[in-house]
C-alpha cells in the first residue's frame, strides 16, 4: 500500500529526489506525469529538469510533499469513495501544492473533502483562495443564514472589506423584511384591533369576516395557517 512506501528513502520504482528544506523525498516521476501536466512539460521538455535526478523546491514544506507523494501513488486503495483517505489529514497541507501543479482531479477531490464538512466562514476563505466556487457557494450559504456574532468568532473580519459590507446590508435586508412578516403574523395570532391591519391578507375570506365579527375561526383556520406557515418558511430561508 501507499502508505507503506517510505519516501524518505530511495525505493523499488524511484527515479526523481525532491529536495525539500534540505531533505531528500524520493519519488515517481512517471507518476508525477500522469497527474500533472507541469511536471509533464517539466520531465518532457527542454527544461532543466528534464534529465535531472534531483530537483529542489524552494518555498515548499517537507511535511507537505510527504504527503503529497502519498497522495500521488499508487495504488489505488488509497482511494476511499470519491476521496482519498489521507485528505482528512492534509487537505490544508494538498491544495497549495495541487493548484500549483494543475491537479484538477485532485483539486476537485479536496474540494468534495471539505463540503462534507460544516461550512464556515474560514471554509469560504480557503474557497476562496483556491477558486473552489462549490465550497465558496456552500460557506456563503450559510454566512447568510447564521448570526453575525457567530460569524465574528469564526474570522469574519478576516474577510474582504467590500464582501463583507454587502454580506451585512443584505442580512439586515432579509431581516427587516422577516421583522415586518413577524409582525404580520403576530397581529394574525393575537386578534387585535384594529379590524383592518398589516396582516389582514393573510386571512381567507372566512377569517376575516370572524375577525371583524370577533368571534372565533371556524373550519377556515387550515387555510390560514399553512398560509403563515409559508411565510415561516420563506424567513427560515
């Protein structure tokens, strides 16, 4: 199994050292090529690279490419469904290294990883960063909905500044609109005087001729109530 591999070490089918932080990882490149199509035109082409049997790659992390190199080979039991098992583990440590060599399988595959996660305000900044657009669409989702206090104990301030002022007038949009429906909804409930007020639509026409007779709703009262229950749900959008 993958995992077995000791990548730290020169091994049956390595052919390429990564020299990462002063340390060697020893890998594929075949496989880096079936993967990627930079390491494709860098092992192809005329560049450096092509017939080197050391690379450096500065800026990189060590950590970083060992679980790259992990992710990357063969075989295919590290395949768990559609995700690899080990992304759980290193999805932050992947995504850099993926973008940058254009792994769009894997990118794709990182992305799926962190949607089955709780969306969250730091979920969309790494959407956000990575053009990940499905995670990006699923944390602003939920950014809508949740409270601003919430938010501002997730990193909401790390957010653009220009994002985060139309994220803020489109909340307090949604929630005057939902204070007015509430306040329809609780003139309905209470039966107050005036006969004649801000809810009066919602009423069927049975309802309303109770109401202006204060008496009781009858077999209309249904009606009525999955018309409230419609408004309800429109606000616990």
């Amino acid at each position: 199994m993958t995992q077995d591999i000791d990548f730290t070490k020169p091994w049956e089918y390595s052919d390429i050292k990564l020299k990462v932080e002063n340390k060697l990882v020893y890998a594929n490149k075949l496989i880096f090529c079936m993967w990627s199509p930079v390491f494709r035109a860098m092992f192809s082409k005329n560049f450096k690279e092509k017939d080197a049997e050391e690379i450096e790659l500065p800026g990189k992390f060590y950590d970083a490419i060992l679980q790259f190199c992990k992710v990357v080979h063969p075989p295919c039991s590290e395949i768990n469904g559609s995700v690899y098992i080990n992304i759980k583990e290193n999805v932050h440590l992947l995504l850099p290294l993926v973008q940058e060599y254009q792994m769009d399988n894997l990118i794709e595959r990182c992305e799926q990883y962190l949607l089955s996660e709780s969306a969250s305000v730091q979920n969309y900044i790494i959407g956000e960063k990575f053009n990940l657009n499905r995670l990006k669409e699923s944390c602003l989702g939920y950014m809508k909905r949740c409270p601003t206090s919430r938010l501002l104990k997730e990193g909401f301030n790390e957010l653009d500044e220009d994002f985060k002022v139309n994220l803020l007038i489109e909340k307090c949009e949604k929630y005057e609109k939902n204070t007015e429906s509430l306040r329809e909804i609780r003139m309905v409930i209470e039966r107050k005087k005036p006969t004649t007020f801000p809810g009066m639509e919602i009423l069927c026409d049975e309802c309303k001729n109770h109401r202006e007779n204060q008496v009781d709703c009858g077999i209309c009262l249904k009606n009525c109530c999955k018309k409230l229950a419609d408004i309800l749900k429109i606000i616990d959008r």
